[in-house]
C-alpha cells in the first residue's frame, strides 16, 4: 500500500519546513509514504527547499497556474507514481501533520473512497467571525448543491483512493474543493467526514485577498458546477419560477378582465405571455442540458478508462516533471 502526500506550493520556501517537518514517517497499514509538491510557478527558492528537505517527487508549472489546476496535476503525477492513497495538504501548515493517519484510516478500512478534513471553524481563533459565517454558509451550499453532508466544503484537508482519484475532474481554474464534493456526490462517490485540527497561521491566505471576491468567486464555482452535473434540477426550478409568475400574472389580469377592468391592464398581459414562453425556454434549455451532461458522462467514463490503462502499473519513477 502506497501513500503519496501532494503539497501545492507557490513562493513557500519560508512555510514549507514546518509542513514537512509536521508529515508522518509511518501509518499502519501502509507499506510507503512519498512526499510530492507541485510547484506553482514559484519565484522564491521553494523547489531547491523541497529538494534540501527531502521531497521525493517534485511537479514545476513554469508559471504560475493556479490551485486547481496544481491539485490536478499532482494527482496525475501521483497515479502514474503507483499512490494507492494520495493525502493534499497546504505548504502553509494550517492543518496537522498527524492527522493524516486520521483522514486516510477510513480508506484502509475500506469505508471512503474520500475522505476530507473537517476544521474546527468556531473554534479557530484567526478566522474572522464574518469568515466562520461564510464557510458555514458555503458549505451549506454545497451540501444542497451535492446530496452530501460535508460540513467543511472549502477544506484541503483530503485523502484519496486510487479509484475516486481516477475518476476526478476539475474544470474551473479556481479552486478544486467545492467542484470536487459536488462532482462526488452526483457520481455517488462514498465521501465522509472526519474532524481534524489546525495549526496556528503562519501566512495571510494567498486564495484570496478579500472575503467579498472568494464568495463571489466561490458562489460562480458552486452555480457552474451544479448547472454541469444536475442542469434538468437547475433549469426546471428556474423555468418554473418563470412560468408560475407568469401564471399568477395572467390569473390576475383574467381577474381584472371578467370585472370589466382588462383595457388598463393590457400591460399584465404582455408580461404574463414573456414570462411562461421564458419559462418554457428555460424547460427546453434544461433538456438540452441534461442531453449534454449524459454525453459528459460518457466522456469521464472514457477518460476515467484512459487513465486506468496509463497509470495502472504506476510504474513511473521520474521525480521532477515540468508542465
């Protein structure tokens, strides 16, 4: 049994020990424990750092690309390693090193194909109040978006089978944990939860630079990525809302006309008539969407195949890859 522990990095050489000093050395049940950081296009001296430290896979973006497409590449690199468990955690020490065993004992067991980190968000004294109501409220989000009971979306704090890391697919170029639980939870992926702890800050988050612009953000991934894996549920509720304004609307001008009083209200008319032929339109797009999201998901069965056949012997040993 293999471990892979992947650290995405970007302009960490000053974080970037205290991470690694935190890892484990040895979990029961697992035969190997590797180390790999992604390098993120860093302009400090974070690759020659992790090779000082001990890193044993290093993958370099020559430039910066952002977080969710560094997760995505180490966990390409991590299959094709041979990782039968593959750990993301941040280079910044936010989460504890030793609960690692904690996250990925649910995998050895055979109980989760995924397995995320819950903090301890009340509890965490560096999260602003208005932060620990927006994570609350994002994850709430999520929870609907996805049929799951996660109830700390935005952790990083994850463990991966080799099987749910085959079927992983991210395609926004923001973050990776909200599209990721959703994506589970459609592809009835067994996912659970386990309460992790924290280590005091030792950096302002690099996500993002203000609680407004991650919500805003972060509300465009959850949209997205529903609108993507349930667009029938999505357009439907819409399209109904439309239809049903449109109803009311037209019930009241009928009201009006049958009292003698239509000729002032021809306006109510009008809107009635957009709004059901806008209701009816949004219907039809939400066909047209769950048409293409049945062919998506022909296509991860394809790549989830694809992936299988190039990374099922895990035989790669190249530790530095440029992308």
């Amino acid at each position: 049994m293999k471990l892979i522990i992947q650290i995405p990095c970007y302009n960490e050489e000053e974080t970037l020990h205290l991470a690694y000093n935190d890892l484990p050395k040895h979990i029961d049940g697992i035969d190997t424990i590797e180390y790999l950081i992604i390098n993120d296009g860093s302009q400090d001296n974070t690759v020659q750092k992790a090779r000082e430290l001990g890193f044993h896979h290093i993958v370099s973006f020559k430039q910066n690309k952002g977080l969710a497409k560094g997760f995505m590449a180490g966990i390409d690199a991590c299959l094709h390693l041979g990782a039968d468990i593959i750990v993301n955690t941040d280079a910044d020490n936010q989460y504890c090193g030793a609960d690692i065993e904690k996250i990925v004992r649910p995998i050895l067991d055979e109980k989760a194909d995924i397995v995320i980190g819950e903090r301890p968000i009340d509890e965490t004294e560096h999260f602003s109040w208005k932060k620990k109501k927006f994570q609350h409220l994002g994850s709430w989000v999520v929870r609907v978006a996805s049929g799951t009971d996660i109830p700390d979306a935005p952790s990083g704090f994850r463990a991966y089978s080799r099987e749910a890391a085959m079927r992983l697919n991210v395609v926004n170029e923001y973050t990776y944990t909200l599209e990721t639980i959703i994506q589970a939870g459609h592809n009835k992926i067994a996912m659970i939860s386990v309460p992790i702890r924290t280590n005091a800050e030792t950096r302002p988050s690099r996500l993002f630079s203000s609680m407004w612009k991650y919500m805003k953000r972060s509300s465009t991934v959850i949209t997205r990525s529903f609108v993507m894996y349930s667009p029938l549920k999505f357009f439907s509720t819409v399209g109904a809302i439309l239809f049903t304004l449109g109803a009311i609307l037209g019930i009241r001008f009928l009201v009006y006309f049958f009292m003698g009083e239509g000729d002032g209200h021809v306006q109510s008319l009008i809107l009635t008539a957009i709004l059901i032929m806008m209701g009816f339109q949004t219907f039809t797009i939400g066909l047209l969407g769950d048409t293409i999201a049945a062919n998506r998901k022909i296509m991860e069965d394809v790549q989830y195949r694809v992936r299988k056949m190039e990374c099922g012997s895990g035989d790669s040993e190249k530790n530095e890859i440029d992308k």
